[in-house]
C-alpha cells in the first residue's frame, strides 16, 4: 500500500485535501489525522470492518476499545443510548477538548468498535483538522493513537510515518500536536464516574464539577491480565521505548546522585544510555558524568545521551515532549533508559501514568 503524507494548514485546512482524506473514510479506508493530544488513526467508527483494520494497523489486541470522536453534541444519539446528567455537566466544559466519556452504546456501534463491550468512548476534538475531517466524512471517526500498539503515541507526522507507512492510506501532516499525551477518560455509565485514564483534565478538575469521582486502579498500576479493558491504555504494554527503561523517584538530589551511578556502571559495561532530564537538571548531569562520558568516549562513540524533557517550572512541556523524547532514543539505539519521576501539579498523575507504563512499571525508589 502507497501511504499519501499530505501536509495541511491546521488552522485553515484545504477542503480538497480534507474531502479526499473523507472519502477514504467513507470508503472503508484509515486515515492518520493530527488533535490537540496526539495524532489519531481514523476509520468509520460504524464500520466493523474498518475497525477490524485499524486493530491489524496498529498490531492492537481486539479487546481493546477505540475511540470514536465526533464533531457535533447532535452526534452522541446515534451512539449512545444514555447520557447521563455527570456527562452533560462535564460536556458542558470541556468539550470539544481532550475529554473521552464512556457511555451505554446503542445497536447501531458494532462491537468491532467497542472491543466486545456494551460501552462506547467517544470524544470531541477541538482540532481545527479533526474537526474539519469528522464533519467531511459524515460518520463517527474511531481513532487510536495512530502507532504501532505498544509504541510512544505520536506527536508528530514523522512519527505516524515511522510506524504506518504502507500499513495505511493516507496520514495529513499538521505538525507537531498541542498537548502531547492522549485524553483524560471518564466512564459515566456507574452511579459514580470512574477515571480510568488521567489527562489534560484532572482528577481534581473533574472532582470540582462533579464532587465524587472514583479512580480506577488501572490507572495507577499494572491490571488484571484476565481483566477486559474499559478504555484504551489500561490493560496492554503502552508507549514504550525499544530500551529497558527505570524510573528513579525521591528526593531529587539523590535521584541524580542514584541516575549517574546507574549510568556510569552501564557506560562502563560497554551500553548506550538514555537519561530523561528537565533543563534544571542537565548541569548538573553534564557535570557529574564529565568523566564517564570522556572515559567512554562519548563524543566520538555517541554513547550517552541527555534528553531534556522540559521545565519543571511549566509541566505542559514536559508533557508536550515526552513522546518525542522517548522515540528519539529509539534512533539513538540506545540499550538503558533512566528517567527522572514527574509527580505533582495538574498534569503529574498524566505524565507518571505514561512513563509508568513506558517502563513496565520498573520504579526505584530512593
């Protein structure tokens, strides 16, 4: 299959090239389209068939659901069959935004769609593209993150490229996302909702609208093996890099103290190794393994490589770069990841979630 990349305003999209990318839709087709969390792939969310391609795209296991996103509150009556006075409330805020709601689904959502469940997640996208796309195809848009299952979410066209190229038809390059981790997901369909995926919008955001909200153990560590998912990101390896990879979390002076001794022993072991760092922290990385990098060559031999993630004083960017950060190591082809730890604040339950996960929850505490 020849994968199109077509480059797209993404704040005033072609309608040529958003009608060409809907009719693929329409026919059956995948499109990789960017949102302000990360780049989704799309097909007619009503289609089993397309679903079934978007699982075998992404080498994604078939019990776990997709997100149909829509453009338009009118849109929900074809796909659930309830909505809840919870979910008006929170609609009512944050969407289009980087919320997923998981409601009763009707009988016209096959259940290609919703992993064998009873349930739908659907969301609205504030994307200008995605947006523009939804509206073009005239259907429902089911759209994971468009990588490889298992993989860091893309955040950039490359990215898709990377992972999809002749795996689908088309993916529109609109540049780099907004957010960079994918959206909060709130189940509506108990008599308390539960936060089966944290995001952009917080615990703590959602407790102020709604006064109780549950959280779902999946969220914070490993689930069930035997357990079916309700929600895409719960249950299977999620956003991995190719390398091993440890999270170090304490007091941040001896995280640094506990990551440059770990590097060190690996460096001299003959690996390549990763450090997730934040601007504060680079100097003073470069200045402790000054002398392991020279020993091991690193400027000629490319051996050790710092990764600045972002600011501890603005999360958002360390949000925004987290995926790109752990794709790049990737091509470093390095051989250990050890990254500092991200709690706190709006967005630490989303970043630690997704580098829990990315590390197969191997944490040591300090």
């Amino acid at each position: 299959m020849n994968t199109q990349l077509i480059l797209i305003d993404k704040e005033a999209p072609s309608a040529a090239e958003i009608q060409a990318a809907a009719q693929i839709i329409r026919a059956g087709g995948l499109v990789a389209f960017p949102t302000e969390t990360v780049y989704g792939l799309g097909g007619n969310a009503l289609d089993p068939t397309a679903a079934a391609k978007i699982y075998a795209a992404k080498g994604r296991p078939s019990d776990n659901p997709l997100i149909a996103h829509i453009a338009d509150r009118e849109e929900l009556e074809e796909l659930v069959s309830e909505i809840p006075a919870a979910a008006e409330k929170l609609m009512d805020l944050y969407w289009p935004g980087p919320m997923t709601l998981v409601f009763p689904k009707t009988d016209k959502v096959p259940y290609g769609t919703t992993g064998g469940l009873e349930t739908v997640a659907v969301r609205m996208p504030s994307h200008p593209v995605a947006r523009a796309l939804i509206r073009a195809a005239g259907v429902p848009i089911a759209a994971p993150s468009a990588n490889l299952s298992g993989r860091p979410s893309p955040t950039k066209a490359e990215h898709v490229f990377e992972d999809m190229d002749g795996r689908i038809e088309m993916i529109l390059d609109g540049g780099e996302v907004g957010i960079g981790l994918e959206s909060t997901i709130i189940d509506v369909t108990g008599e308390v909702p539960s936060l089966l995926r944290p995001g952009f919008i917080s615990e703590e955001m959602l407790k102020d609208v709604l006064g109780q909200v549950e959280v779902d153990a999946a969220s914070v560590g490993p689930m069930d093996p035997e357990a079916q998912p309700k929600a895409p990101g719960m249950k299977y390896r999620h956003y991995a890099p190719k390398a091993d990879m440890t999270i170090i979390r304490g007091d941040q002076n001896q995280v640094i103290k506990t990551i440059c001794d770990k590097a060190e022993r690996a460096l001299g072991r003959g690996k390549k190794v990763g450090i997730v760092c934040t601007e504060e922290s680079l100097p003073v990385y470069e200045e402790r393994l000054q002398s392991a990098m020279t020993s091991a060559k690193a400027g000629e031999d490319d051996v050790l490589h710092l990764a600045v993630i972002g600011s501890r004083k603005d999360p958002s960017t360390i949000a925004h770069n987290l995926f790109d950060v752990l794709r790049s190591f990737d091509g470093m082809q390095v051989d250990r990841i050890y990254s500092e730890s991200f709690e706190g604040g709006q967005l630490g339950d989303a970043i630690m979630n997704r580098l829990k996960k990315a590390a197969g929850y191997h944490i040591v505490d300090v």
